[in-house]
C-alpha cells in the first residue's frame, strides 16, 4: 500500500521545489514514501491554491493507497518525523494557526485515504473557486464542521507546520514561509535555512 510526500507549484514556485526537492526526495525515500513533485497549473482557471485538491483526490481515490502528506512548495522538511506516525489513527491531519480568524493552515495537509476523504475533497474542489483570500482553505474549514468530523480531524503541533510569519518556533519537523516576503525572498531564506541546519 503506497503512501506519498506531494508538493506542486506553478513557475513561480520551481525555485522552491529546486531547493527542496533532493532533500525531500531523500527523506521519502528513508520512509518508503513515494516522493511526487508536480510543476505546472493543475487548474489554471482557478488561483494556484485549488492546484493541491485535484492532486490529493487523485492518490486518495486510487484504491491502493494509504497516507499522503501534502506540503505546500514553501515548505522545508527540517528532521526524519514520520507524518503517519504524528496522524495516527485521525483522516485529517493540520496545524491551528492565529489568523484572524484562527483556523486549520493547509499549507502542510495529512490525510488517510478512505470513502470520507475522498468526498471532503471532492466536495471542497465542488465548492471552487472559493473566496479571496484563502480560497480552498476556507472551504476546507468549513467542511470540517460537519457532524462527521467529529473526533477524525487531529490539530497537529506547529511543529509540523512552524511558520516564519506566525512567530513559530524553529525547533520543528516542517518550516513553512506561507505568506512571509516576495517570493524571491522566501527563496532566500529557505536557502538560507537549508545552509544553516546543513541539510
């Protein structure tokens, strides 16, 4: 039963995938994760948000597979965590962060595949394109109050999702840079990050 690492970006974000993509690659495949890194707009009449949806719903409904972890292109792996073992026995797996309003980031999303993920994201990519500015992360937040949800959604530590921009601590398993400078700049300070932890 496969489990995958997916990230994706658009032109604007390959130069964050160059960074990553050996460390990440070399991560999955210490964890028998099969690593998948997609470039290029998925659903280009939308804004590039709704681009991680299709991709997750794709390996979700494969009938072999068991766990996917999405990371947003701004996203650093920063130690040898296993996602699979932070979920547990949840379906949905992301940090709570301060917004306003607070809500689930989706910049780094863990999921089991089965019927009920499957249709939350079907039902999140029906309700696209969504509202600026979070777009399929306010729908994802929505969704997630349903009554079914009760007792599957796991709120991960920031450490699975330690962002520069919400004062995060960088003692974590993923750092992000959602939000935080120009692109350019968060290129820099990934790459800047990388050279630091000397990954």
């Amino acid at each position: 039963m496969p489990d995958y690492l997916l990230q994706q970006g658009r032109r604007g974000y390959w130069a964050h995938l160059d960074l990553t993509e050996r460390i990440h690659s070399a991560y999955a495949e210490r964890h028998g994760l099969q690593y998948i890194s997609h470039r290029g707009a998925v659903l280009p009449e939308f804004v590039g948000y709704w681009d991680s949806v299709p991709l997750m719903l794709d390996l979700v409904t494969r009938e072999d597979t068991g766990f996917v972890a999405w990371l947003d292109a701004d996203t650093l792996i920063c130690d040898d965590a296993d996602p699979r073992e932070a979920l547990g026995d949840y379906l949905v797996g992301m940090a709570r962060h301060a917004g306003p309003p607070e809500h689930y980031n989706c910049g780094v999303l863990f999921v089991r595949a089965c019927p009920q993920t499957r249709g939350w994201l079907q039902w999140v990519l029906d309700e696209a394109p969504g509202s600026f500015p979070w777009y399929q992360q306010t729908v994802m937040n929505r969704l997630l109050t349903d009554p079914q949800w009760d007792g599957r959604v796991l709120t991960l530590p920031n450490e699975w999702n330690s962002t520069v921009g919400q004062g995060h601590s960088p003692d974590c398993h993923i750092r992000a840079w959602h939000g935080t400078g120009t692109l350019p700049e968060r290129v820099a300070m990934m790459r800047a990050e990388i050279e630091r932890r000397g990954l």
